[in-house]
C-alpha cells in the first residue's frame, strides 16, 4: 500500500501554469493550496521540473505506489 499524495496531478500542472503565465505567484498558489510555510519552495520546484518534463512528471510512479 502506498501513501496517497497531498496534490493532484491537476493542482500541480494547474499551479505550474499559473506560475508561468505570471497569473499568480508562488505564494498565492502556496495560500491556495493550504500549502504551509515551505509551500511556495515546493512550487517552485514543481515548476522547474514542470518546465523540464512537461506535465508528464507529475504522473503517478510505481515507487510510491
């Protein structure tokens, strides 16, 4: 049994593209979310990968199934 993520697929690539298209910043995305203090570090990681990979990065992997 694997542990069930925090964030969707949908709310990252949704919050990568906010991000990048300047709509919001990372801590407004960080307040959306209910993200907590490391929030918007963690979206902006979620965005270089983003950024990388496509929106294929955020699909579920065997490991954390």
């Amino acid at each position: 049994m694997g542990r069930k993520a925090k964030y969707t697929k949908e709310q990252k690539v949704q919050a990568c593209e906010d991000y990048l298209s300047g709509r919001k910043s990372a801590e407004q995305i960080k307040i959306e979310l209910n993200m907590g203090k490391c929030g918007a570090r963690l979206v902006l990681e979620w965005v270089k990968s983003y950024r990388v990979n496509g929106h294929s990065i955020f699909d579920n992997k065997s490991t954390n199934n």
